[in-house]
C-alpha cells in the first residue's frame, strides 16, 4: 500500500488524483489530520487514518500496511511549531510501522548553508532519512508557481512591483510536480536520495513584469527598494516572523537557490514543464496582448 500524507492540501490532493490513474483505489491510504476533509477520496475507496504529525503513535497506527510513504513536508515553522520535531515523528513511525520507502518533498533550497529557512529543515530532514536506514528518494521540488503568483498579484494589479532585488527562480507548478511524484511513488522509476524537481524556465521579477505588461498591454514595472527599506514598510502590517521568512526569500533568490535543475522533471514528465510564463499567461490572456 502507498500511504500519502498532507492528503487534505493542495500537493496532496494532486498526487492522489494522479496516483489514482496508475493503481487501484484500495492499494493507497491517507495519513490526514482531519478526515472530514477527505471524504471524498473515502467515498472512492481509499482507506482514510487520522493522524497528526505531533502525534507519533497516530503517525504509527495511518502508516500500518505501507511499503511506500509520501511525506509531504511540515510547515509547521511559518506557525511557530517545530517542523524538524514532526517530520522526525513520521520518519520513526514510518520505520515502526515498517514502510520500506519514503519520498519526502523538500525544495530546490535544500542545503546547509541555505537562506532560506525552509532549505535547512529539508536539509535537516534529509539527514534524518540518511540515518534512518530506511530506503528514501527526496523530491526537491522548485518553488511553487502558486507562490509567485500570490507574491506579485498585488503588484501586478497596481502596475508596480515594489520589491528588493531578486534573482531567478524556476517556478514549478503544483500540477506538474503532483504528475511526477505520483510517477516515482508508483514504481516508473527509483531514485535514491535527492533529485531536484523544477520547470527548465527561469525568471525573476522583472522578467515577471515584462511579461504581465505584454499580456495585459499595460506597463507593470518593478521598482526596486533596498531591503532596509523594504524591511521597515513591512512592519506593523505583516508578523515579525514572516518578515524574516519574506527578506530570506530575497536573500536567497540573489544567492540562486531557486535555480532549475537538471532536467529530471521534463524527463520524468515526458514534456516540457510548465513555466511561470505559461502560469501568467493562462491567468491573464495570450501573450500577443490580445484578450
Ligand atoms: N516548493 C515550494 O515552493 C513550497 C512552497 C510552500 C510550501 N511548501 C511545502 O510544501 C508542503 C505542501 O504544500 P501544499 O501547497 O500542499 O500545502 P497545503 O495545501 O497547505 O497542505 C499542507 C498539508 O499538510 C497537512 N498538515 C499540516 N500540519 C499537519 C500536522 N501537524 N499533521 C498532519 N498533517 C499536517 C495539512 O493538513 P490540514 O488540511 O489538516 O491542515 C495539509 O494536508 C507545505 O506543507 C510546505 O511544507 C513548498
């Protein structure tokens, strides 16, 4: 059985629905905090445990019967939890419960020197799986095209991107990585240990706004402020943590750690991936400019 966790988001959900096209409904159970929230994959006759990744022995009893495990990384730290403590919870259950495989999502951030905090968890979390001795593939996913949009939405509306200076980022899409992790979680191919999942297309900011400018045939262009600066307006309208969380994104977008890969997604894929460009044009019209 594959047990899939984070079954209630939006990666999860995607790669159930995906997985559900390579294997049958009873070979896959969800690992889920809430149950009332996946109903519907119940109703289609996937076995449903609740579990919460505080819990170990919930994390024990959800992963019974698997042999391969997605771990779909805790957020935990946005919220002032400890994401290492959970996933180091489901790591123990999974090995307990006596699943041979995990693939865990980690992000094109992964290393010890990262930036961007995420990138240090999933580093973290991948020495776990090292020393867990149990069989792991970590998908480095690139960062969510859902997550630049949210980033520059504003922006993009009001004809001015006001931000620090950035650097290239290749925005995958939540779609596109479902399609492959449910792929490798159904046997297509194994990998052992890390491998970097991103769209072959790079952008940053202002490569954005030129593209939203031609989309929607007005200018959108990116003003750019010192992080001083930007920092000082973000007080009192955002929590200090997320402060932080937003100037290590800058930080780490001029280092480039959210560069593409090798190329494993397209290959995986068996096509070119979507890129923030296609993302942009699909919200807002064809790229000639004409609705
Ligand atoms: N690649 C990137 O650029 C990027 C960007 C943002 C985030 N991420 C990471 O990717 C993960 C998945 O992304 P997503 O878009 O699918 O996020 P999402 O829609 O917020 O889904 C997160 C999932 O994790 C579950 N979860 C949260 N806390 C839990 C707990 N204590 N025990 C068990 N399950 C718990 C949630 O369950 P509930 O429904 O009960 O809340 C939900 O199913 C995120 O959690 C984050 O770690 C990656």
């Amino acid at each position: 059985m594959i047990i899939i966790t984070g079954g209630s988001g939006q990666l999860g959900r995607l790669v159930i629905e995906n997985l559900l096209t390579r294997v049958p409904a009873h070979q896959i159970g969800i690992s889920v905090r809430d149950p009332s929230k996946v109903t519907d994959f119940a109703d289609r006759g996937l076995r449903v445990q609740q579990a919460d990744f505080e819990d170990e022995n919930s994390l024990i009893r959800a992963f019974e019967g698997g042999s391969k495990l997605l771990l779909v990384s805790s957020n935990a730290a946005a919220y002032g939890g400890d994401t290492l403590l959970q996933h180091r919870n489901a790591i123990a259950a999974a090995k307990t419960a006596g699943v041979e495989r995990v693939f865990y999502t980690a992000q094109a951030s992964t290393a010890p020197d990262a930036y961007f905090p995420p990138g240090l968890s999933h580093y973290a979390t991948e020495g776990m799986l090292a020393a867990s001795g149990l069989a792991w593939t970590s998908l480095r996913h690139g960062f969510y095209a859902a997550s630049g949009m949210h980033m520059i939405g504003d922006g993009i509306s009001s004809g001015v991107l006001r931000t620090p200076a950035d650097g290239p980022v290749a925005w995958t899409t939540h779609e596109d990585l479902a399609e492959v992790d449910a792929a490798l979680l159904a046997g297509v191919e194994v990998i052992d240990g890390p491998v970097k999942l991103t769209a072959d297309a790079e952008y940053d900011f202002a490569e954005l706004a030129e593209i939203a400018s031609g989309l929607l045939g007005h200018a959108v262009t990116q003003d750019l402020v010192d992080d001083a600066a930007f920092q000082a307006g973000l007080i009192g309208k955002i929590p200090p943590m997320q402060i932080g969380f937003m100037m290590s994104y800058y930080r780490a977008a001029r280092a480039g750690e959210f560069v593409k890969g090798d190329g494993a997604l397209a290959r995986l894929l068996g096509r070119i991936p979507t890129s923030m460009g296609d993302v942009l044009e699909a919200r807002f019209g064809s790229r000639s400019g004409t609705p």
